[in-house]
C-alpha cells in the first residue's frame, strides 16, 4: 500500500477543487475544515490542519493549480458562440456586489480613461475619442459565477486593436482594470489579445446604460461574467499579479466560462 506521500499532489487539488467549487466560500472553508480535521486530507497530507490560515493557504493553492489549467487550456483564437438577435434578454439582469439604486453615475462629458504600466503610450482617453476608433458588435452569453446566463448585444472597441494603439507590451502577462464603483479585476494577456475581447461602450443598439457599465465595460464572453469589469476608469499593463476584488477573497483568477 503506498505511504501518504506517494499520493501525486495535483489529484489531490484537482479532487478538491471539482468538489468545493459550487460551494460559497464559508461553504468551502467548513469542507475542507471538515476534510482535513476528519482525515480526508490527514491521509494525503499525513497531519490534521483546522486554522482559517492554513485553509486559506490551500484553497489558494488549489486555485492557483485550476488557473495554470485553464490558462493552459485556453485558445486565443477560438470564438465564443454568437447568438441571433431573437435571443437577447431583455430586460439585460443586473448583477453588482451592490443594489441597483447604488450605480455610480459616471459623467460621460468629463470621463477620461487612464492608461499605464508597461504600455508607449500613457495619455487618458476621453470617451469621444474611444467611440472614434474602430469599432465591432457582438451577441454572445453572459455566464455568471452564480449559475445563470442571459445573451446581450455588445457594442465597443476590439481591445486588442485598442492595446496595439497604446503600443502595449503583448509579451506582459496581466492587464489590470480599476473601475468608478471600487470594483477592480485582472486577466491573462492571451485573454486580452482575444478576437472577442471588447472595450464596450454600447448595448443593445444604444448606449450603454449605468446597470451595465456606462461610460464603458469591459465585454469577454470567453470569462465569467465577475471577470467583465464595468465602469471602467483606469487601465494597467503589468507582469506583477494584480488580483481582483473577488480573486483576492479566493473565487478562480482565471475563470474561464
């Protein structure tokens, strides 16, 4: 019979993960609490963890584990289904970390965008200046972290023409965005180079509205929908991790939809 150790580590955070992933983060704390005090992971590990610390180590470390696949996973060039216009829900829900009388009202006429980080190109976009550039439409699926999915139509600036403007540094690994309401979020460079990618300004043939994002969102249908910053303000390129609002209290960095 082999001995503890001669369990290979990466089953052990692919089991974990497939099992607490559905889980609401107390949810997943107790399991694994549960798991290790019980044995489930005394067997593994060959000793018995029961602080909040040492939990959160090994979520973070499955977590990690699940973003190196998916990052692996991941085909730039492969698109998201689009859908036919028939199928866009309508009223678009509203998903925030706050109620919808809590949208912060961005003044378009003062708006600027922030350019920074590992870009040759730092000056602030204004939101005239951004609905000049090239633009593109797209009709694809939301996919919320929370089990429900709607499809819109999605109007805005292809992000990887808007990154090869700003003379971005492609070979960096992350581009981190700051947004109006707080909210703040990060992805993978392969991800912001995607076809599908959009900075996006419109919806559903008009503007796009407060609950949606206004002046402008970020739109991948290749993340889940916690991914998709809104309210955007302030742009970073960047080899240094920047984490997430979500991401930094243990949801999946990569999220892959």
């Amino acid at each position: 019979m082999p001995r503890p150790k001669d369990f290979p580590r990466l089953d052990q955070a692919a089991i974990l993960k497939e099992v607490a992933k559905g889980l609401e983060l107390p949810a997943r704390r107790l399991f694994l609490q549960r798991a290790m005090t019980l044995g489930g992971l005394s067997l593994l590990t060959g000793c018995s963890i029961t602080d909040e610390e040492s939990v959160e180590k090994l979520l973070m470390h499955v977590s990690r584990f699940n973003d190196r696949v998916q990052a692996w996973l991941f085909d730039p060039k492969r698109l998201a289904p689009t859908y036919p216009e028939s199928m866009i829900a309508r009223p678009f829900p509203f998903n925030a970390y706050y109620d919808i009388d809590e949208v912060p009202q961005v003044d378009g006429a003062s708006y600027v965008l922030q350019v920074g980080g590992r870009v040759t190109d730092r000056r602030s976009w204004t939101l005239a200046e951004l609905a000049q550039l090239p633009q593109a439409t797209q009709v694809t699926r939301h996919i919320c972290v929370e089990g429900w999915s709607a499809i819109g139509k999605w109007s805005g600036v292809p992000f990887h023409l808007f990154l090869q403007r700003i003379g971005a540094d492609i070979n960096a690994r992350y581009v981190a965005f700051f947004c109006a309401d707080g909210y703040y979020t990060s992805i993978d460079m392969p991800t912001a180079l995607h076809p599908q990618t959009q900075l996006t300004l419109g919806f559903d043939d008009g503007v796009l509205p407060p609950q949606y994002g206004y002046p402008m969102k970020l739109r991948m249908p290749t993340k889940l929908g916690f991914k998709n910053p809104k309210h955007i303000t302030e742009l970073y390129v960047t080899n240094t991790y920047p984490g997430g609002y979500w991401e930094d209290q243990g949801y999946n960095w990569f999220s892959g939809s």
